[in-house]
C-alpha cells in the first residue's frame, strides 16, 4: 500500500522500548510522508525531548509497558499541542479517555496504516 501525502514540517513521534516495533511504525510513518520521525524509548524520554518552543509532533504512536506519571503527563502534553495520538496495547478506554485511538496488537502493515489514515482524516 503507497499512501504518500504532500507534510510540510511533520513530525511523527514514536514512543516504544522496542526498536524492531519502532523501525515498523516509523517506515509506515514514513508511507504517509513523515520525513522527520523521532522514536523515543519511554515517556519520560519524551517529555525531556519536548520543548514549548519546538513544534509539536503532528502524530505520536505511543506503547508503554505501565501508564506512569511521565505516560500521563507525555498524553496530556500532546494533547494540549494538538497531537494526534494513537496508544498501541494496553485498555482502549484508556485510549478514548485520553482522546487518542486505540491500535491492539498484533498487527498488520495494512491495519498500521489504516490506522495512520483514519487518525490523519480526523484529526
């Protein structure tokens, strides 16, 4: 599946300790036109690496093993910047009360980005 778009300054961010899962994510990040795709290994990782000034990421792709205080506060500064956010494993009401989506592993290349899409098309 060839899904390029035209991004001008997007940002993918992908939050996983798992490089082999991370190298996934950012190759299909990738499909849709994410040149700049940043992985992190934790949520405190990122948080660190976030700054107010930096533009925000257009869409993050998070996998924690526990939702921490730096998981919750990683979610809630995406959000506040806009970012489109998809949590992979985990509760799915967790994903919706945090007003990202909910990708269940395992999955597909095709189910990866047919979630990127849907995520893109509503955000």
């Amino acid at each position: 599946m060839t899904v390029r778009a035209i991004i001008d300054q997007a940002i993918g961010m992908v939050i996983t300790p798992n490089f082999v899962e991370a190298e996934d994510i950012s190759d299909a990040l990738r499909r849709f036109g994410f040149e700049n795709v940043i992985h992190c290994r934790s949520a405190d990782q990122a948080v660190d690496l976030l700054s107010p000034d930096d533009t925000p990421p257009t869409i993050a792709l998070m996998s924690f093993h526990e939702v921490d205080a730096d998981a919750e506060r990683l979610l809630a500064m995406l959000h506040a910047a806009g970012s489109l956010q998809v949590l992979i494993n985990g509760d799915a009401s967790y994903a919706s009360d945090h007003n990202a989506v909910f990708l269940h592993r395992p999955y597909s290349d095709q189910e990866l980005d047919r979630c990127i899409a849907d995520v893109m098309a509503a955000g």
